[in-house]
C-alpha cells in the first residue's frame, strides 16, 4: 500500500486541509463500520497507540487556524510535533513567506517533511494545499514546494492552489500570484487550479436553490458542501463552505488510493498522462454531484447526466468553458456502482463536442474506485488538461501589470533582504511565455479536422 504526505500551508491551506481530514475520516468510518485499522485506513493514516495519526505537515506564520484545530475535534489526529507556527504572519507580502520566513525555518521545514516521509512505507506523492493571494501561502508555500523537490526529487509532487478573485481584498495578491506562478511552473509536476470567484458562484448557486419555492427545499447540515465545523473549533465562517468544496476535490482524487476498485489509478499516473509538455501542467478540475447536495429532497443525477455536468462550466472550479477551448488530455476518476463500459459509453458519446489536439485524440485517462462518497450512489470528478486556463492566467497578467506599472507598492517587497526587482521580470516572462505556449495550442484548434472515413472492402 502506497501513502502520500499532506503539505498544508498559511490559513486557507490548513483551513481546506483540515476539511479534507474530517471529511476523509467521516468516509472511512462509513464504511469501515468496526473502526478497525485496515489497508485503506493505512494509506492516509498511521496506528499509533489505538489513535489514528496522519502523516502531515501544517505550516502557518500565524497561529490562529492551528490553535484552532488544535482545540477542535480532530486535535488527536495531528501529530503536534509536526507543526510550524509564528505569530506575525507574512503581511500579504510573497517577499516576507519567500524570504524571510523561507530561510529562517528551512531546517525545521526540512526535518518536518524528512519525518513525514519516514512515516511512510512507500512514499507516493506530496499533496500541497495553499493560497496564491496572502503572504504566506504564496511564499511560503512556493518555497516549501521548492524544497519538496530539493529533498525529494523523485516523488510526484501535486499542488492545489487556490487563485484569488478580481475583487480580491488582498491589493498585493496580483503581486504574489505571478511570483507564485513562477515557481510552481518550475516546481510543480501537477497544479490543481481553483479560482476564488468559481467557489463564490458555486456556494451563491446553493443558497439560492436553498431559498426556492419548493416545501422541504434546504441545505444540509454537515454534507459534503456545508461546513458543520468540518474539524476546526469556534464559529462557522463565511468561506467554510468554499472550502469545503476544494476538500471534496482532494476527497475524489485520493479515493484510488484509499479504497478498492475495479479500475484504480496510482496518483502518479497523473501526471503521467495527463501533462504532455513540462510547463503545461495546470489542470482545470470539475466535479458532480455538487449542486444536489443542497436539497435532500432533490434525486440523485442520473449516471450519463453526470458525465455531462462533468463538462459543463457551471461544474468547473475555475472560471472557464473548456468546451471552447483545446484538450491535450482528460481524466475520468468515477466513485461507485459503475462500469468500464458506462465509462466508455459516456466518452464515445461525449467525444464530438470535446475538441482535443489532434496527436491525442485518445488522450483519457479512467479511473474506478469503488466505495462512493457518503450519501451518494456515484461520484465524477474530471481533470482536463485544456488551454481555457489561458484566459485566467490573462487576467492575472493585466492585474499584475496595472500594479507594476506604476511601482504601486513594489517598495514593501524590495526591502525584504534576499529580494530583487528582476525577481518580478522574471516572474511576469515566465507567465508571458506560459500564455504564448497556451496560445501556439490554441492557434490549432483551427487545423482540427474530422477523421477520414476508412475503407470499406467490397465483398
């Protein structure tokens, strides 16, 4: 059985970390109903005197959503020796999480992930959860990546990152996002992409069919998108739910790796498939079911139906209509009663109205794991490699412009010891050259022509 190490870093990292761990023990304790320490349990968890203990690291230049865990209900599953707290935080500032704070506790970061990895029998991936606007999460989060490779060349290293909105309240997140981009376009061998206003939109969606007409029509305490406390102590918040949402991304595609299936997927298969040139390996996750679980009285989407949510922009975590845009390759990661043949039924059906490059054609990958999540017949999640990140990463360029044009707030980062200002010329060349390479791609999908017809042979 093969483990991964969860890497949770600044507030919004630990905070959908946390989620995921309540969320994942909530799983496992539906099915495995005696509470005893199996092989799937082993995968994500480690025995230690009768407690489950999970082999992660959480790191925060802050300390109140560690003390909060620390005090809420999944205190005992976090090994105390593994978090890295301060209590001044990173200031919205990349150059202080990067710099500063990267060097003072690089020791203590190393040593933390060398115990985690220790932990593991076979060490299969790092999981790194963080934020692309704050401070820390962004720099620090991109030098902790960094130091995954230094130290562990070989393990496949996927990164959710979570992109901020246009009406961010964070002015220097156009500042930290594009340095960000930089490193884990060098650092990264997968990047799960989830956008700020997506999760808003999702979330919005819910409430309103919460609020409908319909007698009985209400949101469900403690699903899969509601919060409940989903592991921390203290008041639920406004974005729990937001959260919640990127948790269950991460429940999907580590339940391969938790679980039996008839057709499993090794996390490193990933990237393996699903990433044809090095840089391009930003991938636009959706996942159904996602707007049932708001009214319990709403039936489940039928199987084909939820092939088709799948692919639809309202099922996106970014903002983005893949449909328009050119597929280099997609994967399917089914939870449930399904079948190889539903799978390839769905993909035959589906094929015409999805524009892949014409190298890749057959460019799915499929996975099937049996359990499903709580409460549900079957699960979709679909990773899509696809050049509608383009206009995202766009938009983040005109905003890092309008700033760095003027040298708006630039002063706050070069006083930071270790950071120059050819760090920003670098960082906005590199994402120049990323959205030249998306848009070479793109330029294609007007090439793309129908297959020709094969022979027949006359009898």
């Amino acid at each position: 059985m093969t483990q991964s190490v969860v890497v949770q870093v600044g507030q919004c990292g630990n905070q959908v970390g946390c989620r995921f761990w309540d969320l994942a023990l909530r799983e496992h304790a539906h099915v495995n109903k005696r509470g005893l320490y199996d092989e799937a349990l082993s995968s994500f968890f480690r025995n230690v005197d009768s407690r489950y203990v999970k082999p992660a690291v959480l790191v925060d230049m802050e300390e109140g959503v560690v003390n909060q865990i620390l005090q809420g209900p999944l205190r005992e599953v976090f090994d105390s020796t593994q978090l890295l707290t301060d209590v001044s935080g990173s200031g919205n500032n990349w150059a202080v999480g990067n710099m500063t704070y990267g060097s003072a506790y690089r020791e203590k970061i190393v040593d933390k992930l060398r115990k985690a990895a220790e932990q593991c029998d076979c060490l299969q991936c790092f999981f790194l959860i963080h934020s692309m606007g704050g401070g820390t999460g962004s720099g620090l989060g991109t030098r902790v990546l960094s130091l995954l490779e230094e130290e562990f060349p070989e393990v496949c290293r996927i990164v959710t990152s979570i992109y901020p909105s246009g009406e961010d309240d964070v002015i220097t997140s156009p500042y930290n996002s594009v340095l960000s981009m930089n490193k884990l376009t060098e650092h990264a061998d997968c990047v799960l992409l989830v956008e700020n206003q997506s999760l808003v939109d999702i979330v919005n969606k819910i409430k309103v069919m919460s609020h409908g007409t319909k007698p009985g029509l209400d949101i469900k305490r403690n699903s899969a998108v509601t919060s409940g406390q989903g592991g921390l102590s203290g008041a639920e918040k406004p974005f729990d739910a937001m959260n919640n949402i990127v948790a269950n991304l991460l429940l999907n595609i580590t339940s391969s790796a938790r679980f039996e299936g008839s057709l499993n997927m090794d996390l490193n298969e990933i990237a393996m498939n699903l990433v044809p040139f090095p840089r391009l390996h930003y991938l636009v996750p959706s996942l159904t079911p996602l707007y049932t679980l708001a009214d319990i009285n709403v039936p489940t989407r039928r199987l084909d139906q939820m092939f088709s949510d799948a692919f639809s922009k309202d099922h996106q975590l970014i903002q983005a209509d893949p449909k328009h845009s050119l597929y280099l390759a997609c994967a399917l990661m089914v939870r449930g009663n399904v079948q190889v043949s539903d799978v390839r039924r769905n993909i035959e059906r589906l094929r015409p109205s999805l524009p892949f490059v014409s190298w890749n054609q057959e460019g799915w990958k499929t996975s099937l794991c049996s359990v499903p999540p709580v409460g549900h017949s079957h699960s979709l999640l679909a990773l899509a490699n696809n050049t509608c990140v383009k206009p995202t990463f766009m938009e983040l360029r005109e905003r890092f412009t309008k700033l760095y044009r003027k040298k708006a707030h630039l002063h706050h980062y070069l006083h930071v010891e270790g950071m120059e200002q050819s760090f920003f010329s670098e960082a906005i060349a590199s994402l120049n050259s990323l959205i030249e390479e998306y848009h070479h791609l793109d330029a294609t999908k007007a090439r793309l022509t129908p297959d020709a017809p094969r022979l027949s042979i006359a009898r």
